[in-house]
C-alpha cells in the first residue's frame, strides 16, 4: 500500500480541474481568498445538429493556480457551481523554484485523470 | 462550543482540567462584527470528549487571562494570538512574538489591517466591464 492508497480520498492533496465542465464563471476565482487563481477565456460559437441557433460557449485559455499561495482552504472546490474543481489526495509536486508550483490546465486536469 | 465570561476563562479552563481534559489542542482569536473572541480547545483523552469554550475580549483592556499556568502547551498559542490580533495575555510570562520581526504596525490578522500584498498584486476576480470591490479589504481599498 503506498502512502497515496492510505490518504482518504477527499483531502486536501491537489486541486483537480475539469476544463469543459468549467464555465469561466469567475467564481472561484472572486471567492479565492489567496487571490491564487488567475483565469482568461474567450466566447465560442458551436451549432450542435438539429440545433436552430448555435450556443455561445465559454473556452479557457488560462487557468493557474499557484501553490505557493494556495492555503488549501478548499473554498473554490465548494463554490464551484459546476463541479469542474475536486479535490485529489495527492502530495507530490514539490518545487524548487516558485514559478514551479504554479499549475496552468494540464497539470491541474492531470490530477483528475491520475486517480480516475 | 460554549461561550463563557472572560472574567471566568482562566478558572473554566481550571475546572475542566480537573475533571480529566488534560489534552490541549489549539487556541486562536477571530474578529466578527468588530467583537474580538478568544476560543480554545481542550480534550479528555479517557472520554475522547472534548470542549471548546470561546470569551468575548473586552474591547477596552483587549487582554485575556492566560491559561498556560494550566495548560503549557497554550504558550505557543497565546503567543501567536498576541502576535497576529494585538490581544495581550495577563499571566503569559514569554509574550515573544514568533513570527513577526517587529511589533510595529497593526496586528495582521484584525480586519482592519491592510495587507502589503492586498495592494501590490492586482486583484485576479476584477470583472472587465465594472469596478468591483473584492472580498476581504478594507471598504477605502485603494488598488496601487
Ligand atoms: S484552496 Fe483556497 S486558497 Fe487554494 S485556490 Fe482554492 S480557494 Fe484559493
Ligand atoms: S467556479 Fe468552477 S466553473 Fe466557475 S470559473 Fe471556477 S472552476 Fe470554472
């Protein structure tokens, strides 16, 4: 069993993101009280089939949040009204440098994908 | 959670010790609705039940009993709530603060307090079409 295995599975480990079921609402972002998440979108149009008009979708290009401000209070997880935040009981993203603890979309949709 | 007069706090802590809840576990401050209040919370490791007992800092002396004559490990504690709300503890014999260099300026953690990096770092939530005021500064926040 390694440490991951023992960890229950909703602590405060990683935040995980799921870019498409985040709408860019802004919300985590505003209720952040370390101001540690930074977000820019832009507006999309897609005509789904049988469709009469096409829908203006919201389409992130920026999502980071900096771990050496994060204090791990899990406000944004709560107040997320899409569920697109989580958390993942994983520890394991040590920096030796300041700029390496700020994750951009990749890394924080990778969370998600290791513990599903 | 049970709120006691301050004027008892030290004694509260006293009795429960007495009746088994040897255990320290924290005490802070919080500031609501500009009231300053002390809580703490001790355990009794027979039971494993604990109580958390909170006291309205008087506003005027903005001091409290301390309760580290009974409860060592409150020392760390008390220091810190010194520290960071400004609340001063009669009976606390090493008041040294344990992180702040200097106990200039206004204790960080009262609202009032402006923080440095409130000012220097733009704040990420602002909307691009109105000025909105974020949560958690001052209501004459200035943007540097
Ligand atoms: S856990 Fe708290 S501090 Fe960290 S990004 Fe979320 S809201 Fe901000
Ligand atoms: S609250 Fe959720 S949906 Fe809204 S921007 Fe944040 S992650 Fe995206």
């Amino acid at each position: 069993m390694t440490t991951v295995d023992r960890i229950p599975a909703q602590s405060h480990g990683v935040i995980a993101l799921s870019a498409s079921a985040c709408t860019s609402c802004m919300i985590c972002v505003r209720e952040c009280p370390a101001w540690c998440i930074e977000l820019e979108s832009h507006d999309e149009e897609v005509t789904e089939p049988g469709a009469r008009r096409p829908r203006t979708v919201s389409v992130l290009d920026v999502f980071t949040i900096d771990y050496g401000l994060c204090m791990y209070c899990g406000i944004c997880v709560d107040v997320c009204p899409f569920d697109a935040l989580a958390w993942q009981p994983d520890f394991d993203y040590a920096s030796g440098s300041a700029t390496g603890l700020v994750q951009g979309i990749n890394e924080l949709e990778s969370w998600g994908k290791v513990r599903e | 959670m049970r709120e006691v007069d301050q004027v008892f706090w030290a004694d509260e802590f006293r009795a429960l010790q007495s009746q088994g809840y040897f255990f320290f576990d924290f005490l802070t401050a919080y500031e609501r609705d500009s009231q300053l209040v002390v809580i703490a919370r001790v355990a009794n490791p027979e039971t494993k039940q604990s109580q958390m007992l909170t006291a309205k800092v008087d506003a005027q002396q903005n001091s409290m009993a301390s309760i580290s004559v009974t409860y060592p490990g409150a020392i760390w504690h008390e220091r810190e709530t010194t520290e960071m709300f400004g609340i001063s503890f009669v009976g606390l014999e090493d008041a040294r603060p344990l992180l702040r260099r200097s106990m200039l300026g206004r204790p960080p953690l009262l609202k009032s307090s402006v923080l440095a990096a409130r000012m220097l770092k733009p704040w990420p939530g602002q909307p691009s079409h109105r000025k909105q005021q974020p949560v958690g500064v001052v209501d004459d926040w200035l943007q540097l």
